[in-house]
C-alpha cells in the first residue's frame, strides 16, 4: 500500500509540474500586453524595458519558470503586478471562503446521492423513477439559470437569504451559513444528478452478481448484502466520480462566486485573468493543481484500501 501511494503521489508531482510549465508557457505570449498595462500607455521604450528588467521578465522563458518553481517550492509565489500583495496569502485566504463553499457541497452530495442511489437500486417503482427524474433535471438546469431563480425566490421575494455578500464564520456563524446557503444549493444540484445515477448504476450492477445471490442463500439480512458487501464493492466508481465533482465544483466557483459576490477563490481568479496578473494567476493555478492532486491521491488510496486489486495498476 505505501508503494502503491508514492507511485500515486510521484505521479500527482509530475502533473503538478507540467500543469505549471504549460500556464506559464501560455501566459509568455502575453508578457508584453501586461508590461504595458503596467506602466501605462504613456511609458517610454525605457521605462517599459526597465519594468520587464524589474519583473525578470527579460531573462530567457526556462530561466524564469524555474526560479519561479524554486521560490514556488519554498512556499514564496511572489507578489501581485497591480497590489504588491503577496500571493501565497491572498490565494490563501480567499480559498478558504471557496473550500467552504466545496467542502461543504461535495460532503451533502455524498450523502444524499448515496441514500437516493442505494434506494433507487433495492426498490424499483416510484422512488427510482423519482431519483432517475431528479438527476435528469439537475443535468439540464444550467448553474446560472438555477442560481438567478434561487436568488428570486429565496432572497427577494421569501427574503430567507442574502442575495450576495459574505460573512465570515468567526464574525457570525448563523449570518456566514445564510450568506453560503444558496450558493452550496447550486453545487449540491447538479453535484447529486451526477453522483445518484452513478451509484445507482454501481449498485444494480452489483446487486445482480453471483456472490451477491449466494450471500442471500446463506440467510444473510438484505441490509447486510446491500450496506456491507454492494456498497463496498460499488464505492470505487462512486469515489471517482465524486472527485471529478470536486473539479467541477472548484471550476463553478469562478460563476457562483461572482454572481453571489462572495470574496473567494474564483471571483480572485476571474479578476487576476482579466489583469494579466501573472504571480496570481501562477498562484492560483499551483494552489488548485495541489488540491486536484491531493483529493485525486485520496480517492485512489481509498479504492485501493476498498479493492486491493486496484492497486496494480
């Protein structure tokens, strides 16, 4: 298992890296656009040279993307163009207003696609047709049509939510969990029409397998068969879905952010693209990357506890 986990992780490193290489390669094309926008249209030749000097911009492109992967390994991303604030603090407070959002999305998805899932496996009829018609509507509504007519309802005309802004839990935790409410409503939507019908897909295909009827012939209780042996074994794609859920759940943050105006994650990352800020953007891209890799690592470490044979490959 501890080699099984360092291949993971050895894996996870490479594609960190490359994700890096490939933004910075990518924002290179724009270097000078951003100088401009830097020192402003009425600089001199001069001026605009002595800036990329500033910046080390005028070095070679490898030169500059491993002194900035050094310093990123040191925990040092520099600071932004436009503030000077520093990035590793800034990307790191507003993620943590982006985490709540996710964190707290993916665990209530889990939950209740599991419970709809396992229902709608082990009682054909109304309750499967119910989550069947629940995961195909979470698929069509789009994200923002949901978030508007949410918005409408709940805080305009119920008034039982804030339509934007945001609270911090230690200044007032019942006023951060009514300014998240909404919000996390739009995650968790289409997060449990992906995640039920994968385990329901999971679950009928296991319940339809040999061991299972021999489990049942040994007089072993339904709720044993389904809860200790099905699940387990269909956990494994559940998982992974679940963590591409993760993905497209940090991915909406960068809409949901800035339609609720909440001071995350997304809104930082929408408005450091705009700018051309390229230590944010970097920072961003490095802090989202370690995330992706490190619920991607746990996830597999989890399949591989669940179903040694998954660690092979």
């Amino acid at each position: 298992m501890v080699l099984y986990a360092l291949r993971r992780l050895a894996v996870g490193s490479v594609l960190a890296v490359l994700v890096t290489l490939i933004t910075y390669l990518m924002l290179s094309v724009s270097f000078d656009s951003i100088v401009h926008a830097i020192v402003g249209p009425a600089a001199t030749p001069e001026t605009i040279a002595a800036r990329r000097a500033d910046l080390g911009l005028d070095q070679p492109m490898y030169e500059q993307y491993l002194d900035w992967l050094v310093q990123a390994f040191r925990g040092d991303f520099g600071v932004s163009y436009f503030t000077s604030e520093p990035v590793g603090e800034a990307v790191a407070s507003r993620l943590a207003v982006t985490l709540s959002l996710v964190v707290i999305a993916l665990v209530i998805t889990a939950v209740v696609s599991v419970a709809l899932g396992v229902l709608a496996a082990t009682r054909s009829g109304p309750i499967d047709r119910m989550a069947q018609g629940l995961s195909l509507i979470g698929t069509m509504v789009p994200s923002l049509l949901l978030a508007i007519v949410l918005v409408y309802v709940l805080a305009i005309n119920l008034k039982l939510f804030p339509a934007t802004g945001y609270t911090t839990f230690s200044e007032n935790p019942a006023r951060w969990a009514a300014t998240i409410t909404i919000p996390v409503i739009v995650l968790v939507v289409h997060g449990i029409a992906n995640l039920t019908s994968q385990v329901r897909g999971a679950m009928i295909d296991e319940l339809g397998k040999d061991y299972i009827r021999t489990l049942r012939t040994r007089g072993i209780s339904t709720r044993s068969v389904v809860l200790r042996h099905a699940l387990r074994n269909a956990a494994g794609p559940a998982l992974t879905v679940l963590s591409l859920e993760f993905v497209t759940m940090l991915g909406g943050a960068l809409i949901i952010e800035n339609v609720f105006a909440l001071p995350g994650f997304g809104a930082f990352a929408f408005n450091a693209a705009l700018q051309g800020d390229v230590p944010v953007i970097m920072g961003i891209t490095t802090f989202a990357v370690v995330l992706v890799v490190g619920v991607n690592l746990t996830v597999d470490l989890v399949n591989g506890w669940l179903n040694p044979k998954a660690r092979v490959h």
